[in-house]
C-alpha cells in the first residue's frame, strides 16, 4: 500500500477522528479516555503545532495520523511530543514508521530540539521496537503508569530523541 502523508484538511477529519477513535477504543496507547467527534475533533487536531494523516493513495481512506505539539510550555517549550495512531485493519504495514519519521521532520522544521514520549506503554512492543531503530534514548521505567482498558497497570517507558537542527542552529 502506498500512502501519503499530509496536513489535517477538512477532507480527512472524519478518517483521522475514526482513527483515534479506535486507538482511545482499544485503551492499550492513548492515555485518553473520551472519543473525538465533530466539532471536538475538529479543535482538539486545530490546537496542535501540527496534524498529519497518513493517506491511502489508492483508496483516498485515512490509514494513520498523527499529533505533534510542545511536550511543555516556557524553558521546556523546545521539546516536542506526538501521538501517533494507525488504522487498526492496517498495522504491520510500517505507516507507523512512515508518522514518526514524518513528525521528527515536521518537529525539527517547527523548531523543536528534541522529541520526547511521555507514556509508550511497556506492552506495546511494535512502539518500542520501532523507537530503537530510529535511534531514541530509552529514559526509564515507571512502574504501573498506565491504566489499561481491562483495569490493570502496565509500566510506561519515556523516550527521547535529539532532532536535527536547521542549518546555521545550534
């Protein structure tokens, strides 16, 4: 499957709101807990530095997204922070690869200095695979820190990057 990946329109909403959808759903990634629909959907995608979806080229239907904004305010404000979903009918397909590679770019060009995960959930072992390979630093473990679906605790493990400055920064 081919995708592309592009900036949130009004085309994709729908696609990338479902996506999310599923991820909150499942209750295995996002911390969040309340579904995105309409309106809500449209202002929460709004409110980020940046909203890429994955496309996919042949059939037009949403295949992942993801979210990118300042993982603090101030001092800190240079440290980024994403989410990134993919559709649940099509993981194992690398679109996850193909969003976080993306959103390093989309960081670095917003000027972002590093890339920080907050909550990649110890389970989630396609997440943490993926972040060896492209290099992030593995901060620790926090035991219990995430609240799975069934009710019981997983251990989150924050990660890091350091991005690629544009020219002429250091």
């Amino acid at each position: 499957m081919s995708i592309r990946i592009e900036e949130l329109g009004a085309g994709t909403l729908p696609g990338a709101a479902r996506v999310w959808n599923q991820v909150v759903e499942d209750g295995e990634a996002f911390p969040q807990l309340d579904y995105l629909e309409g309106e809500k959907a449209a202002a929460f995608f709004a409110e980020q530095s940046f909203t890429g979806v994955a496309v996919d080229e042949e059939s037009g239907a949403v295949a992942g997204l993801y979210i990118l904004h300042p993982n603090n305010v101030g001092r800190c404000g240079h440290i980024a922070n994403a989410s990134y979903a993919v559709d649940r009918d099509r993981k194992g397909l690398r679109i996850g690869e193909q969003l976080v590679r993306h959103s390093l770019e989309k960081a670095a060009e917003l000027g972002f200095r590093v890339m920080q995960f907050n909550a990649v959930v110890a389970s989630n072992a396609r997440a943490l695979a993926l972040y060896r390979k492209l290099g992030f630093t593995q901060l620790g473990v926090i035991p219990k820190g995430f609240l799975m679906k069934d009710g019981h605790y997983e251990d989150i493990i924050p990660h890091y990057i350091a991005l690629t400055c544009p020219a002429g920064e250091e």
